[in-house]
C-alpha cells in the first residue's frame, strides 16, 4: 500500500471532478456513473506498487508465452 | 454520422506517425537482434502483415459503412460477447497509451534530461495529449498534417548526410543463415505495420471513405520507405554493433559531420521523435476515448479524458519497473498482441460477417 501516491491520486481526483463541473452537469445519468467508476479504478489502483505487481503485461506475456519462448530461442 | 469530417489524406498523416514514431527509435535495434545483416529485409516482409491488416479494415469498414469498430464486433458476434470484445480492445487501447507514452519518457530521460524523474516525463505528454483529444479530430488530423512532413523529411535528410559515412560492405553476406533470422526480425516491426488498424477509428470521420484504400496504402508505402532507410542507415554506419544499441537511429546520426560545421544532430532526432510520439500517443489516447464511449454509449467522450490519462499513467508502470522490462515486453508480448488485435480478431470478426451474410 502506497498511501502518500494514493493520496495524490485523490486530490487529482478531485480536481478533475473540479475542472470538468461544466461537462460534468450537462451528461447525462449513464455518462456521470461511468465517469466516477473510471475514477474510482484510476485511485484505487494508485494504492499498489504497480511495477511491482502483476498486470496486463504479466498477462499477455503469460498468455503468448510459447511465441514468446520462440523468440527468445 | 459524425460532425466533424477529416479527409482521407489526413487520416494517412495521422496513421503515418502512429506507426513510424515508436518504430525508428527502439525497433530497429530489437529487429537486429534477430535478423543481424539482413535487418533491412526484416520491414519488407512486416509490410505485408500491415496490407492484409489495412485490405481487413477497407472491408469491414464498406460492409458496416459509419460504424464503429466495437459497434461491428457488437453486431457481428453478439451483444454480450462484443461487448466483452470491446472491454478488451479498450483497455489494450489504455495499456498502449501508458506503455507508449513510457516509452517516450525512458528515451528522452536517458539520452537528454537524466536527472528528470521519468513520471514528470510521462504527465507532461500525457497533459498535452489530453488537450489535443479535447480539441476533436478535426484539429488532430490538422496538427499531424503539420507535423507529417517535418518527421518524414527529417528522417530522409539524415539518411541523405550519412552517405559518406556510409560502408556498402556491412550488408554483406546477405542471407548468410536463410531466411529465418530476417523472418524472425519481422515479427518486431510487423506489430507496428499492424497499426494501420487504428484507421478503423477515424473511417467514420472521413469526407472522402472512398479513398481510404489508396491513402492507406500510400501510408503503408512510405512507412516502409522509412523503415528500409532507418534500418539501411544503422546497418551502413554501425554495422554489426547496431544489435548492442539500445536506439541505434539515434547513435547513428550521432556520426554526422559535414565540413567539420554541421555535428551533434542527434538533438534533431529527439525534436522530430517527439512530434512523431506526440502524434502517436493522441491517436492511441483518441482511439481509447472512441472506444469507451462506443462501449458504454456515452453520449460525449470529453468527460472522460482525465480519468483515461489517470489510468493511462497507471498502466504506463504496471509491471514495467524498468526500461528491461519495457524491452522484454517489446519482443515476448507486444508483436503479438498488436497481430491478435490488430489483425487476426479483426479477420475473424471479418470472416464470420461473411458467413452470416451482413
């Protein structure tokens, strides 16, 4: 857990909820959920040591291994 | 129908630095690595991964006219495995905004501005592309038209003022192992062809669909012009020590030196890679934006900017604690990648459309 970048992530969180107010009131319902669960994906991923933990790229390496392993032969 | 309308023309300059930006730098070296002497025959065999790539789009593109990509798959396959297919390509789509604009930030803070933190690097590109997302296609398409010429003639003019240095003999022995090294070199650049997918996006913005073919080609031509003059130019001046370069383009046009007058160019390289990494990362980032609003019929994309350059800077470490691993990723992962979903998810959409007679 890396709470001072997770910090961070909030206040830019907030800035952005700040800064797009007059988008923000004109979207409709759908827009406004979709936006804030965006967000909420961008702040609690901010929690994690991200280079350290695996992700998409773990994934598709897993995932293509055997041309991978071709590669490296 | 869109509102804004760009020309088929603009959209070949817009697709010309998606794909060569990332390619002139990195690639290069990478291909090398595998097809040694005859690393320039390795984009030639590359190039015809992005024709049957861009005769896939042309045709899906006239048979679902003013749809979106996801919208086709959508249509094609089924709402919720399309859907599921969509998830997919959008955040393919963020993960390549990251790990590009990653890319961009690694080569500047290592050859330029070393003492610079990688992530401020990554911020600032990602501020600017966000502001030119915000500004539409319209002014997208109009700032890669500015930008097209400046990154194609460079690349041209440097290859032009290493002539003399260049050393005819390091081409040889062409072919000296078969076929197979300089096959196995393509597969890096042929993930960079593959790109010309993204044109998929801008097809329902343009003015002129029926010449989408013929710029598109225009576009494969000249990236692959570029891609045989990049390689020839790390081939003839560095030799066999291309395969150590990290980015071989950039030593290369390090041994400019015309009447002891004209040196140190290398610094031209990054202002015109820039351009070219700025144009890149707005097409991805623009794409991302397209996607998720296709995904979840959102009436605007524009609200969604920051939280896509949020989690854009998010995935632009995942995993990827260092230039090794951005590298490792560039030839284990991403070649084929870039094919599934540039290529072959697309010929398989293609494939069952006509089988199901849309």
């Amino acid at each position: 857990m890396n709470w001072g970048i997770f910090t961070i992530a909030v206040i830019i969180s907030g800035c952005i909820i700040l800064a797009e107010q007059s988008i923000f009131k004109k979207s409709p319902r759908k827009d406004k959920t979709v936006f804030f669960t965006f967000l909420f994906v961008g702040v609690i991923l901010s929690l994690f040591d991200l280079p350290y933990i695996i992700g998409p790229v773990t994934a598709i390496e897993a995932f293509f291994s055997p041309l991978g392993n071709f590669m490296s032969k | 129908m869109e509102k804004e309308k760009i020309s088929s023309m603009q959209m070949g300059m817009l697709a010309y630095p998606a794909i060569v930006a990332t390619a002139i730098l990195s690639t290069p070296g990478i291909t090398a690595q595998f097809a040694f002497q005859d690393v320039w025959l390795s984009p030639i065999w590359a190039s015809l991964v992005g024709i049957i790539t861009l005769i896939i789009v042309i045709k899906l593109a006239k048979l679902f006219p003013q749809q979106t990509f996801l919208g086709i798959c959508e249509k094609v396959v089924g709402k919720s495995l399309g859907k599921l297919l969509g998830l997919f390509y959008l955040i393919h789509f963020i993960q390549a905004t990251g790990q590009i604009s990653r890319v961009y930030a690694e080569f500047i803070t290592a050859s330029f501005f070393t003492k610079t933190p990688t992530i401020v690097m990554i911020i600032a590109m990602l501020l600017l592309t966000a502001s030119a997302t915000r500004t539409g296609v319209e002014t997208i398409a109009r700032i890669s038209q500015v930008f097209f010429p400046i990154l194609f003639l460079s690349i041209f003019i440097i290859f032009v003022v290493l002539i003399p240095k260049i050393e005819l003999t390091n081409i040889f022995p062409i072919l000296e192992k078969g076929l197979l090294p300089s096959l196995k070199g393509a597969v890096i650049p042929q993930a960079r062809f593959s790109e010309i997918f993204l044109i998929i996006f801008f097809i329902p913005y343009l003015k002129d669909a029926e010449n989408g073919l013929k710029w598109g080609l225009y576009t494969l031509w000249l990236v692959l012009i570029t891609f045989i003059l990049v390689n020839f130019t790390i081939l003839f001046i560095l030799g066999q020590s291309m395969t150590y370069a990290t980015y071989p383009f950039l030593q290369a046009s390090r041994f400019v030196n015309i009447g002891n007058f004209i040196e140190n160019i290398d610094a031209i390289i990054m202002a015109v890679w820039i351009l070219g990494m700025f144009t890149k990362i707005t097409v991805y980032y623009f794409v991302s934006l397209l996607a998720i609003k296709d995904l979840f019929n959102l009436s605007n994309y524009k609200l969604m900017i920051w939280p896509i350059a949020l989690l854009a800077l998010e995935f632009s470490f995942w995993t990827l604690p260092n230039s090794m691993a951005i590298n490792q990723f560039e030839i284990m992962g991403l070649p084929f990648l870039n094919f599934s979903m540039h290529t072959f998810i697309p010929l398989l959409i293609y494939g069952i459309a006509k089988i199901r007679r849309f």
